[in-house]
C-alpha cells in the first residue's frame, strides 16, 4: 500500500441533501485503487460516543438549547479526534471525513445564530488545532437538498428546521469558503456524481503526489 506522507486529512462539507456519503465512497474506491489506504468516517456518529451523541440530539422528547446542542457535537468531535481521526493520520492513511468542524460553524454559529467566535473556540479546545488538509464544499440549493432527503427515516431535530435556517446554513458555508480558497474546494454538487468526484480528484492529486 501506498501511504500518503503522515496521512491527508479531508473533510466533506455542505447542506442537507449535498450528496456527500456517496462522494465519500467514490473518492475511497478511486484512492484505493490508487493503492492508498483510507479510513472514510462521519460526524457525528464516527466513534461509539459519537452514535450516543447522534441519539441524544434525534430523541424529540429531550429539550436541548443551541449552546448544548453545540457541546454534543463539539462532545462527539473530541472523543472522535482523538479515538479515530489522529490514530489514522498516524498510521499515514487518507481520512475521508463526512462533516468535520465547519458543520459546527454553518450550523449552530451561521444556522443558529450562536456566536462565531465561541463556536470556533469550542471547535479549537474539541480538535486541538487539527485542521484539514482540503475541505470539499458540495454546494446545491436548499430546496434541492431538501427535496433529495425527502422520504428517509424520520427527520433529525436539524432535518426539521426550516427554508430559512437551511439557507443561513448553506450562505455560512460560502462565506467561509470565501474566506479561505486555500483550504476549500467549492463543487455544484447538482452536477453528476462521476465529475464531481473528477473534480475532487484533479485538486487532491498534488496534495497526495505532491
Ligand atoms: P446525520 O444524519 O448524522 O448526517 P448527514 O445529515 O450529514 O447525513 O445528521 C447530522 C446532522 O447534524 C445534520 O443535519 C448536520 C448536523 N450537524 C450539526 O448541526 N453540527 C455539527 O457539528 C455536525 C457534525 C452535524
């Protein structure tokens, strides 16, 4: 196996209904055939406190304010920093991660409206400053999104919220992109799957190659 020098950290990023799991499984199938080693993972539900978490937050009986809904994931994110994301890095592999801190920020800060600051701070003290090597933003319109999670299990307390809080999620996402070229690659994620994933491909070569 081919390993990529001290592994190569990629988040996946975007709204509701981005398409994202699929490009995280078409981008492994292409790495490993390129002979590299991937661990493809998710937040929140990467590490078994992780599935705990994503429990807590889809059970509609427990009230749960933005501030504690933002320290369940930031839970999650440290627990599974630490237990997956960093062991795998260390063992050289490519790490294919569906959500990373971005979420936090589009999410409760940009969705909710809790402060920037405080949640990238929160997100600081949870990765202890791991920060990925490319961030794919897949970009599609909300109604898009939503229309393609339409007819899945039941929705998550996120799932629920509505036009409005998906678009300040999707707005957030664009915004932070723009404020940092260099870490985000921003992909129309209504283009089909296969150029999607070409595009990916042509910005992680030199980074894997490199
Ligand atoms: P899930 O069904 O686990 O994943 P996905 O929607 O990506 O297929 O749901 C995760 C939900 O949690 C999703 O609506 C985004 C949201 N979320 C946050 O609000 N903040 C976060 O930090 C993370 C990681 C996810």
């Amino acid at each position: 196996m081919t390993s990529a020098k001290r592994g190569l950290f990629i988040s996946l990023e975007g709204g509701e209904g981005a398409g994202k799991s699929s490009q995280a499984q078409a981008l492994k199938a292409l790495l490993e055939a390129k002979g590299f080693s991937v661990t493809v993972t998710r937040e929140p539900a990467g590490c078994p406190l992780g599935q705990r978490v994503r429990e807590l937050l889809s059970d509609p009986s427990l009230e749960l304010n933005a501030r504690s809904e933002l320290f369940l994931f930031v839970a999650a994110r440290a627990q599974h920093v630490a237990e997956v994301i960093r062991p795998a890095l260390e063992r050289g592999e490519v790490v294919i991660c569906d959500r990373f801190d971005d979420s936090s920020i589009a999410y409760q800060g940009y969705g909710r409206g809790l402060s920037l600051d405080d949640v990238r701070l929160a997100n600081r003290i949870a990765t202890q400053g791991l920060v990925p090597d490319l961030t794919v933003l897949l970009d599609v319109p909300v109604e898009t999104g939503l229309a393609r999670k339409q007819g899945e299990n039941a929705p998550d307390r996120i799932g629920q919220e509505g036009a409005e809080f998906h678009e300040r999620v999707r707005q957030g996402y664009l915004a932070m992109a723009g404020e940092e070229p260099e870490r985000f690659l921003v992909v129309d994620g209504t283009i089909p799957p296969e150029e999607i994933t070409r595009t990916i491909w042509r910005r992680l070569e030199p980074l894997l190659l490199g």
